[in-house]
C-alpha cells in the first residue's frame, strides 16, 4: 500500500486532472513537467533579455541607423575601435567613475554612521528613521527638480547656506554651471536622495549581530573602539558590500535625476556614459555604433559586479 | 507619366474637395503662442470643410525627440506636422513627407507667392531646387527685445554716456549690444539688481547652436566655402568665426545673469518678464505675446533685428507644415494645406498672431506698421541663414552644441579648437552619410 504522501507532484496532478489528461501526464516524468511550466518564463527571458543582447551585439558591428532606410552594412570592429579612441567617451567613462565613486563612499560612510546611530536605541527612533527614508520614497525627475531651484544662485536655499556658513555672496557661484561644482553638485543630490538606502540595509546587518556577542566582549574587556572593529565591522560588512554593489549598479546607469539636474553639463563634464549613450542611440540615431557602446558597458558592468560577488561571498564565509 | 500623375492629384483634390467623408484631423507643432493662435485659426477650417481638428502640441525641448521618434517609427499619430526647418531633409530622404508638387500644380499653389527665404528654408528639398515638401506655415528669425523704459531714462542714458562716450540706443552692431549689455550687468536700477542680456545658452536641444550662431553668421561663419561641396576648412573656423565666437562667450561671461548656464526661450522670457535683463534674444514668434504683457510689454518694450557686425545675418527659426506619408488620411490633410494657403487665411494668420510667409501680407504696405516688432520681422527674413539641413541634422546639431557648450559655458579649450574639433565632428558624419 502507497502512502499518500509518498505520491510524485507528476500523480497528484494526474489524479487531479480529467481521465484523459491524466493518463497523457502519467506518461510524462517529473523533468518534463518541470520543463513544461517553466518553459513560459524562459521563452519570455530569451524573448525579452537575451534575443535582444544578441542582436544588439549583431547590429554593433554593423552601420545600422533606425531612422534611416538604407542597405546595412557589416563593418567590423569599427565602432569598437572608434569608441574605445574616442577621448569624449573616455571623459564620459571618467565623469561616471567620478560620480559612482564619491556617491558610494559618502553613502557609506553617512549611511552606516546614521544606522549606527539609529541601532541605539533612544525616544524617537522610529519617527526619525522613517524621516531619514523620506528622500528614496521620492522620484528621481521630482528630486532633480526641486535641487535645480535650491541650486538657483539669485533664489536657491543651498546657495543662501553656503552663505550664511561662509560668508560667501550667494550669487556668486552656481552650483550646476560651473565647471568644477556641477559634479559635486549630482554627487550631493545622489547622496541626500539613497544614503536612507544603504542605511536600512546596515540598520539589518546591525541588528543581526547578536547581543551575546558584545556581552562576551565586555567579559574579557575589550574597548568599545575594539568592540566596533572586531565586532560591528566585520559582522556587517556583508551587509555593506551588498548595499555597494546594488547601489553601484545604480549609480552605472544613473540617469533621470542627472539628466533633470545639469542635462549633462555645463559642457560635457556631468554626461555620464548613460546619457552620452542614449544621446548616441536616439538623438543622433547611430544605432550600429550605440549598440557597440552598450556592449563595452555591459562587458564592463558584468566584469566589474562578478569580480565583487565573488568577494562579497568570500567575505560571507568567512 | 507626369500627365498620370497630375490626373491622379486632380482626382484626389477634387475628391477631398467633395467632402465626402469628414475625418479627424490631427495637427502636431510645438507647444507655444503660434500655436494657440492656430487652434483658433483653424476653427474656420472646421466649419467650411466639416472635418474636426486636434491638435498635438509638444514642449520645445522635447518636441525634435518626440517627433521625430513618431516619424521615424511610422506613427500614425499625426497627419499634418509642422514640422522644424532642418527637418526636411530627413522628411524628404526617409519618405517621412509627402511630396506636394502635384499637389501644388493641380491646386494652383504657387511658390512664388511665398517670400524665397521661407520656401528655401522650409519647403525644398534638395535646397533650392523645385522639389516641395512643405508649405511655409510660419516664419520667424531669432531677434531681439530691450527695455524701452530703461533706454529712454535719462539718468540711465546719462550714465552710458559717462561710461562709454556713446548714446544709450538700439545697437547698430554686435560690438555695441555687448557695449550696452555689459553697461547693464550688475547695476541698481529702481533698488534691484539688473543684467544685461538675456542670450540662448541651453545644451540639450539647440538652445546654444541657435543663439551662438546668431553672433557667428553676423561676424562671417560659414558651413561651406562653396554650397553643397561640405568643404568645411577655412568657412566653419575661418578668423572671423573664431573672433564670433570668442564674442559670444565674451556675451556671455560678462553681461548675462548669474547661473545662466543653461537657458533657452523660457528662461529668456522669464529673465526679461521679471525685470532682470535690459535686453533679450529670442524668436520673434514670442514678441506678439512679449508685446502683450502687463508688466514689461506695451511702451515698455521695444524690439530690434539681430545687430550686423561684419555682414547682415539673423539665425533662422520658423516651420513649414507638411501631410505625413504614414497618415491614413491624406486626403483631408492636403485639403488643411489649400484651405491655410489662401491669402486671406494667411492674413488672418497674421492678425492672431502667427509669422505669414505669403507675399500677400508680407508685401501689403501697411505691414511694417501693422505692429511694433512687423518691420524688424521683415529685415530679418531678408538676411537670414540657417543649419544644416541634411537627414543627419540631429547629429550634426548635437555635434556643434556640445563643441559650443564645452568651449562658451565650460571654458573647455579654445574657440579655435571647438570649430576645428566641429569640424572633425561633422566630416565624420558625412563621411558615414557618403557625402564624403
């Protein structure tokens, strides 16, 4: 005699199915079946993300316009070349590495010290964390907005601190005009609008370290200052290489909040390769060549966030 | 052949002119005054023909984008589009216009009634041969605006005079309109700081190209030494366009408001609605409005044509509208474009407030007086000069706002290096066009 619940997923389903049916299914093994439900969403992976990565790597080497009806033309590895000696896509390629680097150090360092802060426990916890999350609930484009009116140098509020603290005539620097401010200028709107981020996700590490621990280490009398070290840090950080990589994932195709805030300039100093690409595939419509540039960035993502996991899981281990 | 074809336009004109069917009709531009000036025009075409208009109506910044993704794509969204001047050469060679030649001929639509800049500039395509497109729908340069009150008093002009040696009045030329901008910036005029002009700056579209060129054309900038040959050394980074473009920077380094980094037409209106700015440039589109305004309009304003330095030139802006190929009804669409080019419809098109480019208002004598900004609209047209045209425009455009930017707002190099580098720029698109 069978025991109930010693019946394959492949039986239930037969017996729950009309004669017929069932006995088709009863002919399948478990493997097909899986197969058979699976099959929607691997046909909608390959129709959505990897038909159009390889045509995208197809048109890249080609001279493929979309807005143009001409013969298209197999050319090599020519946009590859012209990208890569290209010295605009290289200030492109160091603007985004300016800007992701500074975003995520600040980030971390304000984040893990608000979450720090937070994980003592004081009247007024909860309201103050949920005030320091306010700037993620909002839209980038709404963000972007309002940062270009309190960067106005004759009306906005950031140029009139600046002035109370400095003495500096609040008129007489423009925060996304400038040459040397406007990078600093997305750097701090970045970091108002997702320290909150990395913040919770520290708040989670912080509070995964189990209080026996530091009662352990108050035993054998070990500092605060080794406390932290030894302890929070090394606890933590998994938790703080996960917020990095989400947040320099992010932060690699920034977009809207820059685009809103300097549309890229004064110049070309705050065109992050996001927007130097989007400006290539579909304003100047060189799709063959915008294709290519894709291509180098996700090699260049994908190299990047696998060399991190890889660490981040060593780090797990430990 | 050519009969065959001539019928088939005549039966299609006479078909549409039946009325046999009223459609919906939809109607796309930029979302500005000339617009609105439309939509009340075009409520007599609704009435004569039966069929209904809408209207889509795209912000400037976004209109090129917007447009050109539904041309490009085949959209069906627009049936008549009045479409940006540098347009036409990719409306044409990417079958995006209908070709209205036999249209014309069967309508008795001719071009000669139209000014030869407008059907230059927004009708032909290849430039200047008889190959029609479009019908100039609405002319316009980029000109300027002053505050009259501000010119005309006599403390004010006492101090230029003190300053400069000269007269305080409209600028004659280039030199002087820095001269007199650079006057006003920073000074205390009834307690509030003012500046001095207002100019085009922006990056994203054409904001800068359109406002730096007004400068350049003025001092002897060319695309071409020779048209159509697109040899580009020595016209596009000739002295002259280096000493044009040194100008506008100077313009803008030293008689323009703080943060001005990244202004277009809005902004500009903004700066002289506020009171911020003596002068301003923009598209003479805006002036009826400009005219109109409460605060700073009236006998506070007046206007004057883009001042020459080297040679007479004005930037030009301005549409011809066109029957989109992928429109289902076309029939409809060509019957809009008879009905709009009749003079007294045009002359209606002016009197709301949109730039005729019918020879019938243009020419009628009591034009230049017809309003206050009418005569300096007609000088214009005479001298005015225009981008590129070519199907690669968007490119060609993006090429020179980013040289302009890198080298007038982010000090980026010198005005030599930026036309040269332009240069580079543009030789590899046409290079990539064949044109090369």
């Amino acid at each position: 005699m069978t025991e109930p619940s010693a019946e394959s997923p492949a039986d239930k389903l037969a017996r729950a199915t009309p004669p017929r049916v069932a006995r088709r299914i009863r002919g399948l093994s478990d493997r097909a079946i899986a197969w058979i439900f699976v099959a929607p969403s691997i046909f909608l992976l390959l129709a959505v993300n990897i038909f159009p990565l390889i045509w995208t790597i197809n048109l890249s080497f080609t001279n493929f316009r979309a807005n143009r009806n001409r013969e298209v033309e197999y050319i090599g590895l020519r946009n590859y070349e012209r990208i890569l000696t290209d010295s605009d896509i290289w200030l492109t390629m160091q603007a985004t590495a300016h800007f992701l680097f500074w975003t995520i150090f600040f980030q971390v360092l304000i984040g893990f010290t608000l979450a720090w802060l937070i994980n003592r426990k004081f009247r007024g916890n909860d309201l103050w964390t949920t005030i320091i999350v306010l700037p993620m609930m909002l839209s980038p484009a709404v963000v972007g907005n309002f940062w270009t009116f309190l960067y106005q140098p004759q009306i906005g509020l950031f140029n009139y601190v600046v002035s109370f603290f400095t003495g500096v005539d609040p008129s007489s620097f423009s925060m996304i005009g400038q040459v040397n401010l406007a990078p600093w200028s997305i750097v701090i709107v970045d970091t108002w609008m997702w320290t909150p981020f990395i913040m919770l996700i520290c708040l989670a590490g912080l509070r995964s370290i189990p209080d026996y621990i530091y009662e352990a280490a108050e035993v054998d009398r070990a500092s605060k200052w080794r406390q932290f070290w030894t302890i929070t840090i090394p606890m933590a950080l998994p938790f703080l290489m996960l917020a990095v990589l989400f947040r320099g994932i992010e932060n690699f195709k920034m977009f809207d909040l820059v685009v809103q805030l300097t549309g890229g300039g004064p110049g070309s100093v705050t065109e992050l390769t996001s927007i130097n690409l989007k400006r290539e595939a579909f304003e100047k419509w060189r799709t063959g060549y915008a294709s290519a540039y894709a291509v180098i960035l996700f090699v260049t993502v994908f190299g990047l966030a696998s060399i991190y996991v890889k660490a981040l899981n060593k780090v797990k281990e430990r | 052949m050519r009969r065959t074809t001539l019928w088939a336009a005549t039966a299609l004109t006479a078909a549409a002119a039946s009325g046999a069917q009223a459609e919906d009709l939809t109607l796309c531009w930029a979302a500005w005054d000339p617009a609105n000036a439309l939509v009340e025009l075009s409520k007599e075409f609704e009435a004569q023909s039966g069929h209904t208009m809408n209207f889509e109506f795209v912000p400037w910044p976004n209109f090129a984008d917007r447009m050109l993704n539904e041309l490009n794509s085949g959209g069906k969204l627009c049936d008549l589009l009045i479409g940006d001047s540098q347009w036409i050469g990719g409306g044409a060679e990417n079958g995006h216009y209908v070709k209205l030649n036999d249209f014309f001929e069967a309508e008795g639509i001719s071009m000669d009634d139209f000014a030869p800049a407008t059907v230059y500039a927004y009708s032909t395509w290849p430039k200047g041969t008889p190959n029609y497109y479009a019908l100039p729908a609405m002319g316009d340069a980029n000109g300027w605006f002053y505050r009259k009150d501000w010119f005309t008093d006599p403390e004010i002009m006492a101090a230029y005079k003190e300053a400069t040696g000269d007269d305080l009045r409209e600028p004659q030329t280039q030199q002087e309109l820095l001269q007199i901008a650079q006057f006003f910036q920073g000074r205390e005029i009834d307690g509030q700081t003012r500046y001095g002009a207002a100019i085009f700056t922006e990056r994203g579209s054409e904001g800068i190209t359109m406002g730096a060129t007004g400068a350049l054309y003025t001092f002897g900038f060319k695309y071409e030494n020779e048209p159509g040959s697109y040899d580009m050394e020595g016209a596009v980074n000739s002295p002259e366009a280096v000493a044009g473009l040194e100008f506008y920077k100077e313009l803008y380094k030293t008689a323009t408001p703080p943060g001005y980094t990244d202004s277009y037409m809005e902004q500009g209106l903004d700066a002289f609605k506020s009171g911020q700015v003596a002068m301003a440039m923009n598209w003479f589109a805006f002036f009826p409005g400009l005219y109109a305004d409460p605060t700073t309009g009236g006998d506070k304003i007046d206007f004057f044509v883009n001042p020459p330095q080297n040679q007479a030139a004005s930037t030009l802006g301005g549409q011809g509208i066109s029957v989109v190929a992928y429109s289902d009804k076309q029939d409809a669409a060509l019957e809009y474009i008879k009905w709009f080019a009749q003079p007294d419809v045009q002359a209606k098109w002016w009197a709301l407030g949109g730039y005729s480019a019918h020879n019938s208002v243009l020419n009628d004598p009591g034009f230049p007086d017809s309003a206050p900004f009418a005569g300096d609209f007609l000088l214009a047209m005479e001298n005015v000069q225009d981008f590129w045209q070519e199907p690669a425009y968007a490119e060609l455009l993006l090429a020179m706002q980013k040289r302009l930017h890198d080298y007038i707002v982010a000090d980026v190099g010198t005005a030599q290096e930026a036309l040269d580098k332009l240069i580079e720029d543009w030789t590899e698109t046409f290079e990539d066009e064949g044109k090369l």
